[in-house]
C-alpha cells in the first residue's frame, strides 16, 4: 500500500521556532526548513501533504466565539518586533512549501486539523497515512489505516499500541477529550476532572454517556462523580467544538482539498529566487525532494 505522510504544518512551525529561539539561534527559517527536511528522510518512501492554520475554523467560531480567544493572550512572550517577524517566517515557510511542490491545504475559513482530519479519511481507503504533529486531538482518527507520529515524544501511535500510549481505549479518546477540554484552544472541561479523573472514569465505564447512566445508580456519590453528571452541556459544547469527524461530509471543504491538490506544482524557478532571497540556496536539493514529482 502507498503511504503518504500529512504534516500539521503549523504544529511544525510552532514547535521548532521555540525549539530555535530557546538556543538563541536567529536563523529560524534555516533551522525550521531543516526540520521539515529530516520528515522526508524519516518517511522516505512516502508523499508529503502539509495543513497550515492560516485563519481560525468559522464552523467553531459561529458556534463558540470564544474558541482560541486566549491565544492573543500567548503574544506577551514576545514584542511586537518578535511577533511581527514570528508571522513573517511563518507566511515564508508556507510559501516554501507551496514552492516546493508538495500539496499545502489552508485558508477558506478551516484550520489545519480540519484538512487533516477529511483528507486523511479521504485517502485511507488506497494509502497508509501517517499525520505528524503533537497535537492529541488526532488521536482519535487512529485506525488500522491511520497513525499518528509525535515527534516529541518519538512514538508512533497505532490500534495496536494505542490503549498502552494513552490509557484507554481508541474509541473511547474523544469522550476524553471532552472530558478535559483544551487549554491551547479555549476550550474548558469539565470542572475539576483533570485527566487522571477521566481516564479512571472511562476505564470503569466506557464512554461519556456510560459513566453518567453507570454514576446516577450508586448509592453515594464523589464530588467530582458529581460533576460530571451536571456537566453534560459542557460535554455536548465540547463534542462540537473537539470531534473531527464532523468535518468529513463536508462537500465544501473536499472541493477545496481536490482543488488544492489539483493545483499543486514544482515552481523551480520561483522557489530557487526564494531560497536565495534569505541565503538558503544549499537547501535547494533536499527541499525540492520533498515536492510530488520524487
């Protein structure tokens, strides 16, 4: 079966530009483009798709207009010097890539996960998928088609070895998810059920709607046992918001995903002028082995 490797291309980015800043290393792009070049040598024989967050998801935002309200709040670790160039490398990183000739899906009102989460259950059915990133809500896309590298944490997450990873069960993670929120995305959790709580709770019984039809006929209950019957609004809010496979029949978003695809080309040229505008021409070779034609 071929295999192709979806990069949450903005996870990537994140990650490897305080990995850089941390040792003090002005040269973010270099540092960065390097990184993403050792995906192809890890995954060699695989194609490589990348998803970048270029605006914030609309379905979520009409729905819960808070949704990554807090991550204006994440700009005080940086000037507004910082911040500026932070955005700058970024939009020159997606442009690399889209340069480089491998496919780059963004923008059109999705995030990342959006086109990560449709086009990896579009393709499963001919390809192996593998999705980098360390974001756990991918978790739940696991299956015997779909894995996920954490490069973190250096570990592939698959049906086998899933339960081991993260304590329960595959179809039991986004019950989980809800269960706990998301702090990066605004999203808060059950009050006082940290993860240790809920992964007692779906170990005892199952999923969300289980634990409370399972705590409502105990004798006595906990405070947090307790709370987590009263919290289904809380639950229900963050399915919406969490569950990545309310994204799949989305005719909309596939169009743009086939058009994207459709679009895709190596611009040599283009992306040689690029490279050389920031001194980076010794990455040119590795680079454009990374785009579809290789």
């Amino acid at each position: 079966m071929n295999r192709i490797l979806i990069s949450d291309g903005t996870n990537l980015y994140h990650r490897n530009y305080w990995v850089c800043k941390a040792k003090n290393n002005k040269n973010y792009l270099e540092f960065i483009l390097n990184k993403t070049i050792s995906l192809k040598s890890f995954y060699k024989d695989s194609r490589i798709i990348f998803a970048f967050d270029t605006c914030k998801s609309e379905r979520k935002l009409k729905f819960f207009p808070e949704y990554k309200a807090n991550r204006l709040k994440n700009k005080s670790r940086l000037t507004d010097e910082e911040h500026e160039e932070f955005n700058c490398i970024y939009l020159q990183f997606i442009e690399l890539m889209k340069l480089s000739g491998c496919t780059v899906l963004e923008g059109h009102g999705f995030e990342a996960d959006d086109y990560i989460a449709t086009i990896a259950q579009m393709l499963k059915p001919c390809y192996e998928v593998t999705i980098t990133s360390t974001d756990q809500d991918f978790y739940q896309l696991v299956n015997k088609n779909i894995k996920i590298y954490d490069p973190l944490k250096n570990i592939t997450i698959t049906v086998d070895n899933f339960k081991n990873v993260t304590e329960i069960k595959s179809e039991y993670f986004l019950d989980y998810k809800c269960m706990i929120g998301d702090i990066g995305d605004n999203i808060s959790g059950i009050p006082d059920i940290g993860p240790k709580t809920a992964i007692k709770m779906i170990s005892l019984y199952g999923d969300y709607q289980n634990i409370v039809k399972n705590l409502k006929i105990k004798d006595k209950l906990t405070y947090r046992e307790t709370v987590i019957i009263n919290s289904k609004d809380i639950y229900e809010k963050n399915k919406v918001l969490i569950d990545l496979s309310l994204n799949y029949s989305d005719i909309r978003l596939k169009g743009i995903i086939k058009d994207f695809v459709n679009k895709t080309s190596f611009e040599k040229k283009a992306l040689q002028m690029k490279l050389a505008e920031h001194d980076l021409m010794n990455l040119y070779e590795e680079i454009s082995k990374l785009c579809l034609k290789n």
